[in-house]
C-alpha cells in the first residue's frame, strides 16, 4: 500500500479533502480508490458556481467495469474543477493525490472538516475493508 | 448421468423444491404437435390474414425488402448469436453494430448512434428521460410534446416516464396545416423547459417547420428531440443540419428499414444525439479499438451507464435490444446506398401525391390539410369513415386508418392514408373505384355490407 | 476485417434492389429538402452479401458452438418455429389491419396467452413487453398502480436480492421506487432474518429469481411469500430462469402476484444478437386490471383486442403496436410443438445437465460455490482458489475456452461470489458435448498450472486477439466518417 499523506483528511467512500487555510478545499479520490476502479476512462464533474452538499453526488467516476459516484465530503460552491481530467482521466490513476485531484469547493462552514478521518484513521479503514 | 452424480432419477434432482408446490400435468396445454401439424395450421392461420392491399401506414410502412436482407440476416451465426459481450468470439455482430451507428449517423447527421431500442415509441420514451437528465441549464422537468406525434407513441411516453415526475405538455396543432405552428410557441417563451419533440414527417405526414421549431428552442434553452422517419430523411433535410445548431437528438422507428409490417414487430427504435450527450444515452454503443496485437476490432463500450453494472443508477434499465432488425436494416442500407434509399423515398412521395390527387377526385372527398407531406395524407371522406373502411375492407383493401378515436376534433370522417413504393397504379385505382362504388352506395347511411365470414 | 464502407465506390449500385423509375419529388419546397446524399456505402447486390456472410462467420452463435452462458439459456431455436412466423401472410399483417384480417394472427396470441397462463400457474398474462427488462416495468409499475389505487403512497420501496440482475433494480428506480438490497445467505437464499427487518410499511414489493441467479432454488419461497404478503407488499418473479422449473412448479403456486417471462431464453426465440426478445406479464388476480394493453380476448369464435378502452385501469401501452408479434408467433410454434408432455422435458434435462456438469467439473478439481447445494439449470463454480494461486483469473480461463471453441460461461456474475462461471449448458446439448466440454476444462486447468500465459494471452485462435477496452472507452470510436479514409 502506498503512503498515505498525512496532511489529508479522507471520507469513508475513499475521497481526500485538503485544507487550503483560504477558506476552500481540494478534493480527490484515494489512491486505494482509483485502484479498486481501474483504469478510468471518464470523469464528470460538477461546473464551477454549482453549490454541493455534504453527502450528496458532485460527479461520477467511470472506468471500464465500474462507475462509482463522487459523495461530496462538505458543503459549499465549486470554485474550480481538473479540466485536465476531460482528456486524460488516466490522471486520476497516475497521481490522485496531486494532479489528479478533481474539485475546489469553497467552504460554507470550516468546522466541516473536523468530522473528517485523519490518515491513520483511514488506513485502518482500508484494512478493516480488506477482510 | 444419472451414476455420475449419484441420484438414482432425473425426479430427485427437483428434491430441493417443496413437495407440496410441485405441479401436476398441464392440462391446459394441448398436445405436442409435430412440424408438419403445427405448420399445416400456422398456413391457414398466415393465409387468413394476408390477402390485404394495405394502404395503411401511422407509423409501420410496407416497403419493399431485397431477398437478400433476411436470408443474411436468419444465418444461424446472426440468428443464434447472443448480446456480444465476448467481443473476440463476436466480431460479426460488433462490426455489423458498428456499421449500423455510422449509417445512422450519414443518415440523421448526428454524431453518435447507439445500437438500438425496442420501437420508435420506446425510443421517444428514452429521449425524453435522456434530454432531461441532459439539459443542465434546465431545472425543470418539463417537456413540449405536440399533439403531431403519433398517438400511440405519446401514450407510451406517459406511460413510461410519468413515474419519474416528467412533466409532458401537449402543443396543439394547427387546424388548417395539421402542423405545429410556431407562433403557439410564444406562450412558453422564457419559461424553463427541458426539450420540444419535433416529429418530422408528423403523424398526419405532414412537414414541421423544423428549422424555426430548432431555432426557437435553442434560444429558450431546450434540447430539441427530433423524431423522425429514416426513409423521409433520403429526401428531407436530417436532424443535424436543422436550424443554426441541429438538433440535439434524434429518435424514430427503424421498421421502414428492412423490417416487415409482421403485426407491429419487432421493429427497432433508433437513438442518435450529439457527441457531448453520449454517457446520457441509454442502451448499447460499439466502439471501434485495437486488440493485443494491434488490430482494428469492435467491443461494447460505456457499458459503466448500463444496468448489469449501474443497477439502479443506470441510464435506463433496458439490457436486450432488438440486434437481428437492426442486422437486417444494415444490410437493408447497404443494399440500397444513398441513391436506392432516395429512390424508394422518392417512389412512395410520389406514390402518395398520385393517390391523393386520384382520391379527391371523388364527390366530397377532400385533402384535410394544405401543408406539404411525405407519403401520408389525411384524407377527408363525406361520410363516417369508419362504415367505409370496413366496406373497403371487405374488398381485401385496407384504405387508411380511422382518426376519429386518436383526434375527436377532426370529426367521424378523417382516415389516414400512405401509399408506398409497393403500392402500383393498379391498386391505387381500384382503391378509387372502390371507395366511389361504395360512397356512392351509402350516400351518407350506415354500411350495408358486412366483412367477409372466417 | 475491412469496413463494408472500404468496398464502397462512389456510384456502384445494387440498381434491382430500388424503384427503377424516378419519383417527382419537385414539389418539395426546397427549405425542408435533404442538400446532401447520407454517406450510405455504395456496392453491388454481391458485395453485400460477401460481406456480410464474411462477418457472420467471425461470430459464435448456438447453430456452431456450444454456448453455456448463464443465465442466458443459449438453446436450440428451432429452425421450424422461424419459417412458421415468416410466413408472407404474418409479415404482411399490418397492425392496424382490422380484426376481421387478423383472426389468424389473434388465435396465436390468445391461445399464447392461455398456455403461458398455465405454465406460470398465473390468472392473466399480456403479451406486449417487448423484452425482459420491459417486463419487469410492466410488473413494477403495475405493483405501483395497485398501491395507489388504494391510496397507499407510503409504499416507496422495492426490495431486490443482491445476487439480482442489474435490470431488476434499474426498472424498480424507473417505476420511481426506492431500492432496498437484501443480502444473500452462506446457502445461496435470501437472508430471511435480514427480510424481516427491512419488511414493513413502506415495503411496495419484492423482486425475486427462483431459482435465484446463484443457480439454486429458494426452498422457503412460501415463508418469504408469506412475510412479504403479511407486510403488504407484492412479489415479483423474475424469469428468466423460468427454464429450469418449467412443468415442474410454477411461481404463481408460490405465491408471486406478478412475473416476466423471456421468452427468448424459457420458450427459444432466437437471442439475435442482443434481441428482440420478448417478455410476457402474468399476474394474480388482484393485479389484473392493471396488465398493458393491447391484449386478446375471445368472444365465442371471435378474437377482439382489448385496449385502452376495454381497460380503463391498464398501465397502458408500452409499445407503439402489440409488442414483438414476431416473437412472440416463434414462442407459440415451440410450445405447440413441446405440447404438455415435452414441456416438463425441458426442466428435465437442463437440470440434468447441469448436475451432470457440475458433479464432473468438482471431480476435475473445480470449485463449486454451492457444494450442497442442488444444481438447478445452472450453477456457479469460482475460481478464487486458481487466481490466488495460480494468478490466472476468471477471464483468463473465459477466452482460453474460445481458443478450444466453446463459448465462455458467464462471468464476474453474480457480483457476490468472487471470481466465478455461472453455466447453463441447457437441455438441447447432448452427452458427447457437454463431455467435450469437460475435457477442455480439464485441459485448461493443466494450463494454468504449467503454462499460465497460455490463458493470460488468450485467445490466440480467434479473429481477434484480447481488445483494449480502455482505449475503446478513452478514444471514442463510435461511427465511421467519410474523412477517416481519405
């Protein structure tokens, strides 16, 4: 398994949030999920200005055999989205903790993140998953 | 066998199931018969039903179809194939799909096809719920269908999409053109609509004003879902190119390509749209790609949309299509080309004309609408339509249908009629003579005549 | 293979195919005219049959290969029941044709109707969904229009095993339920005790296979029946595997208010390709106002149909005509030809079968996912065990048994038995075959063992080597263009 950043929370549907300390957030898919998809051949995303809801769908991820929803871990608007992913959604394999990320949401409330995993939290998941 | 797995009769192998829910012979079901029995009844049956000249057209055109689409098409590695989901053992199927969405796309001038649906009405269905999931710009659910679309079709869209809170709303038609006026248009401007349904010809085979209708849409924010019939498009313009942005999706009934009248199927809906609307369409697509060694094959591709792997999520919940009509319309198309597709378009225009003009020939008999058509025309009669087409009938000629139950506001005499290339002068005339012989004997009463006894 | 498209040359024709006069069209006015010819391929009348006889040959199909895909019932289709339903006066039939030319036509239905009643044990059945998953709408919408007929909208979930086929809860979600999965038990049966706890007033129904998609048959359908009736709720029978308990017990005797038959798998219409099927509504008494119309009813010597008027309660039609009429006159043929003593055959033998496979296949060393178990017309082996050991998976051995000709086994179906086969090898396969087939899993197995990239590269013998999905799905290739050759 490889590492998992530290600075990151994660969400239980194996998403990654980063605090940008502006208020906003980055978030991707864990590099546990985009191995359990496969390769991905499509993502969608929401467009920038769209309010998201903690819990809610914000975009789908699809690979060969699978599709598997975005849950948005917090609430708030969209302000920028990976257009890189449109052409190369193999990104999101390649690096999901970097250039693979998929959104930017700017937070309607910054206590959000405290319900978030930290990453040992995570990694346990992960294994409690594996069996 | 039975040693092999160790029961001593094929009974046992049932012990699993509940002694008391078994069932008892099926007394209800006769006899086996053998194939000579079962053919020599399924002969008289046939022959009982199939001497009729059939000028009937509302939505299942009898057209003519080359010898060699259906011998191709019954070829046991066609016939007996399944759904080719292991692409390597199924490159006939897949390359033939594939070779059906690209005819589609020259012939709707659309960018993408899929690999069909159940029937035209189905496709509609499909459209609607995917125009709606598709419009981003709209929030609303609601969805411009003129009372031009087949009856049947607008029926099976409520019936379809009703439970998914679609709101369908009926734009009349105009009295004396039988078309959508695009001024009747003017009272949704600025409201929040999903999609406008343009049928093209519409049901009484008369031509919308597509472009305008596209035009107006699109300033309004709605998709445009054309519905069309893919013999009319050798002539008229196709969906792609209509107004300034073509319309968005294109749906309709593949029966006029290859596929006989055989009691209303199985047909083949077909479902185009644009490029950027393809993971919002439902049902199967092929694509083309290359295997280990570098080789052009065709697999199934978006398959993350269908139900076996979204379940409840998916695009639509359809999984078997209609592959062997759509293995004859390909066929049908290569046999024809561009050029033998346009004659055939063509030969039931002008079949049509000739008949109408023939037809209003007669004392009160009239053209109802003054609007151009493709090969259907309403057709007004000085009496009750319903008495005529059974004495007609009665004759073994099938004049039209009956629009009084489907359009009470065009009164008891309108009937529906369509003559295609099959349709000789000699039929057309006889249907003339026919129809004058039998006005001229009810003169307004009720039909003396009775149908033929079985 | 080349593109029937790089046969084409511009104004090569098939000219006997067409009208050989010219139709005026100059009446048209010119805004709604077609500028440009469709790029429709130009070739003569035998291009068009070399190519695509050429085609056919690159595919498996029933006719050449033994093809054991689960859940799917790849049976013979006889060849009698396609002539009988070409005949010219069938295909001729327009359907708006009046009742008085289409007595012929009706009498099949109606006695179609009749028969399907009686092997289902239900009290009504429609015809007109034209496939399986139309039937399952049918079914779920009219479960829906029951509930609110009696004005109980607090139904809004359907339950559905989650061994199920995908379509059972795509079509609950299109009728606007709610899906609520329930889990299956270490047996292969629904897990009652997990039932029990979502049952209760928001239960709308239950959509169940039986014999379930694990290829066994639910042994407490009753009590299941029972808690969900008890609940309120309806059951729905899928049937697709209707094939394995034909004229031995029917699902209406089970206690199911409402079932889909395909009659492309139980009663051999040919799959086509992907279609069309068929796929018949039956249903208990309480539900029958609800059955799509058109149907046909007998009046004395008469056949009338019955349509939105005669059944003001109908969900309605669900095709533009009377559904796949075609089919549906292949179906009558086969069961006529069956009659009542050669339809519990059918059971018979694809159950024997399928132990017979399965007893075999355990003997070579395969895994049976349900060792107690019973096969019915089907059943699952996984190979969990070779993909640990072995890393070579179930796909793997899926094309090597190309290479040998046979047609893989379903697989990575059911989702919830990991690396598995489901096998139907039907009742129209003979001995000699199915020990065919026996030996090249015999043989594969080997492989696998002493030569793992044999199965890892596979196929090697087809037209075809292993396609690139991601690719197909990256690069969307969906249609040819004129511009792509030049």
């Amino acid at each position: 398994m490889s590492d998992l950043p530290s600075e990151l929370k994660y969400t239980k549907e194996h998403e990654w949030v980063r605090d940008e300390g502006d208020g906003t957030v980055t978030i991707g898919i864990s590099d546990h999920a985009q191995e359990q998809l496969g390769d991905l051949v499509f993502v969608e995303l929401p467009e920038v200005g769209d309010s998201v809801e903690a819990g809610r769908e914000c975009g789908v991820v699809e690979s060969v055999k699978a599709a598997s929803d975005i849950y948005c871990p917090v609430s708030g608007e969209v302000v920028g989205i990976n257009e890189t992913l449109a052409d190369t959604p193999e990104t999101a394999n390649q690096d999901p903790f970097g250039d693979g990320w998929l959104l930017r949401v700017k937070l309607t409330d910054t206590s959000q993140l405290d319900g978030l995993m930290d990453a040992d939290a995570y990694a346990e998941l992960i294994a409690a998953e594996a069996h | 066998m039975l040693q092999a797995i160790g029961v001593g009769t094929v009974e046992q192998l049932f012990d699993e199931i509940p002694a008391d829910l078994r069932c008892g012979e099926l007394n209800a079901i006769p006899k086996a018969m053998s194939e000579m029995e079962i053919g020599r009844l399924m002969d008289t049956r046939a022959r009982q039903d199939g001497a009729a000249v059939c000028f009937i057209g509302a939505g299942a055109y009898d057209h003519h179809i080359p010898a060699a689409v259906w011998q191709l098409a019954t070829r046991g590695e066609f016939y007996t194939a399944y759904t080719p989901y292991q692409a390597e053992a199924s490159q006939g199927t897949l390359q033939l799909l594939y070779e059906y969405q690209s005819m589609m796309t020259a012939v709707t001038a659309m960018d993408v096809s899929n690999a069909s649906l159940y029937d035209g009405a189905s496709a509609l269905a499909e459209a609607v719920l995917m125009a709606v999931r598709a419009n981003r710009k709209s929030r609303s659910r609601r969805v411009l269908v003129p009372r031009t679309v087949h009856p049947h079709y607008r029926r099976v869209v409520r019936n379809i999409v009703h439970n998914q809170g679609v709101e369908l709303v009926e734009l009349p038609f105009d009295s004396t053109g039988g078309h959508i006026d695009p001024e009747t248009l003017a009272a949704f401007a600025g409201e929040d609509i999903a999609a406008l349904v343009i049928p093209q010809p519409n049901f009484f085979g008369v031509l919308e004003e597509v472009g305008l209708l596209t035009d107006w849409a699109h300033a309004n924010k709605a998709l445009i879902i054309a519905l069309v019939n893919p013999v009319a498009l050798a002539l008229l313009s196709p969906p792609g190119e209509w107004g300034e942005q073509g319309a968005d999706i294109c749906c309709g009934e593949g029966q006029p390509l290859g596929a006989p009248l055989s009691s209303g199927g199985p047909y083949f809906g077909f479902l185009c749209c644009r490029q950027t609307l393809v993971r919002q369409m439902p049902g199967r697509i092929i694509g083309g790609t290359l295997d280990l060694d570098g080789k052009p094959g065709y697999t199934l591709t978006l398959q993350a949309r269908e139900q076996h792997i979204r379940r409840s999520k998916a695009t639509s919940n359809i999984c078997t299509n209609q592959g062997l009509m759509v293995t004859a319309a390909t066929i049908h198309m290569a046999l024809l080309g561009p050029e033998g597709l346009e004659r055939v378009a063509a030969a039931c225009y002008d079949n049509t004309a000739w008949l109408v003009e023939s037809l209003i020939r007669l004392h009160g008999v009239e053209s109802r609408f003054d609007r151009p058509v493709f090969h259907e025309r309403v057709i007004q009669l000085p009496v009750a339509a319903k008495g005529v087409l059974r004495a007609l009938a009665a004759h073994n000629l099938l004049a039209g249908l009956d629009l009084s139950r489907d359009y009470p506001e065009l009164g008891d005499n309108c009937i529906l009629t369509c003559a295609t290339e099959r349709r000789t002068r000699e039929e057309m005339e006889s249907l003339t003579t026919k129809l004058e012989r039998v006005l001229s004997l009810q003169g307004g009463v009720p039909c003396q005549l009775q149908p033929k006894e079985w | 293979m080349s593109l029937i498209y790089q046969h084409s040359r511009p104004g090569r024709r098939a000219p006997g195919q067409a009208p050989l006069a010219k139709g005026d069209t100059t009446a048209i006015p010119e805004r709604f005219r077609r500028r440009v010819r469709a790029a429709l391929p130009e070739l003569s009348e035998m291009q068009v049959v070399r190519h695509y006889t050429r085609l056919s040959q690159k595919n498996f199909s029933i006719d050449t290969h033994f093809y054991p895909l689960g859940s799917c019932t790849m049976k013979y289709n006889p060849r009698g029941a396609n002539q009988l339903a070409m005949l010219p006066g069938f295909l001729a039939r327009h359907p708006e044709a009046p009742e008085t030319h289409s007595q012929g036509f009706m009498a099949c239905m109606y006695e179609l109707q009749e028969m399907l009643k009686e092997v289902t044990g239900m009290q009504a059945v429609s015809l007109s969904p034209a496939a399986g998953a139309q039937g399952e709408f049918a079914g779920v919408a009219m479960i829906r229009a029951y509930h609110e007929s009696r004005g109980d909208e607090a139904r809004r979930e359907i339950l559905v095993p989650d061994a199920a086929h995908g379509t059972n809860p795509a079509s609950a979600v299109m009728c606007g339920y709610q899906v609520r999965e329930i889990p299956t038990d270490a047996n292969g049966d629904v897990d009652v005790t997990a039932l029990k706890t979502v049952l209760g007033p928001r239960t709308a129904g239950i959509m169940l296979t039986n014999p379930s998609t694990l290829g066994v048959f639910d042994r407490r359908i009753r009590e299941i029946a029972n808690r969900v009736h008890e609940a309120g709720g309806l059951l729905y029978y899928d049937g697709a595997n209707l094939n394995a308990i034909l004229g031995k017990v029917r699902p209406g005797d089970m206690g199911f208010d409402v079932i889909h038959m395909n009659l492309h798998k139980t009663f051999s219409t040919p799959h086509g390709g992907g279609g069309p099927g068929a796929g018949p509504v039956g249903v208990s008494a309480r539900l029958q106002p609800y059955l799509p119309v058109p149907m046909v009813d007998r009046d004395g010597d008469d056949y009338r149909w019955l349509s939105e008027s005669d059944c003001p309660e109908s969900i309605g039609r669900l095709s533009a005509f009377a559904g796949n009429a075609g089919v549906l006159l292949r179906a009558y043929v086969y069961a006529r030809m069956l009659g009542r003593e050669g339809i519990p055959r059918v059971a018979e033998y694809a159950t024997l079968n399928a132990n017979y496979l399965l007893e075999r296949l355990q003997e070579l060393g395969y895994e049976a996912a349900y060792p107690e178990r019973r096969a019915t017309h089907e059943f699952i082996i996984t190979l969990r065990r070779q993909a640990r050991e072995l890393g070579v998976n179930t796909m793997d051995f899926a094309k090597r048994l190309l290479d040998y000709g046979f047609h893989a086994p379903t697989t990575y179906f059911p989702l919830l038995v990991p690396e598995c086969l489901l096998i139907e090898p039907t009742e129209t396969e003979d001995k000699e075959t199915l020990d065919a087939f026996l030996e090249v899993m015999g043989k594969i197995l080997e492989e696998a063992k002493t030569e793992p990239e044999l199965l890892k590269g596979a196929p090697h013998a087809l037209p075809v080597r292993r396609l690139d999905d991601v690719r197909a799905a990256r690069e969307l290739d969906l249609a040819w263009s004129p511009s792509r050759d030049g």
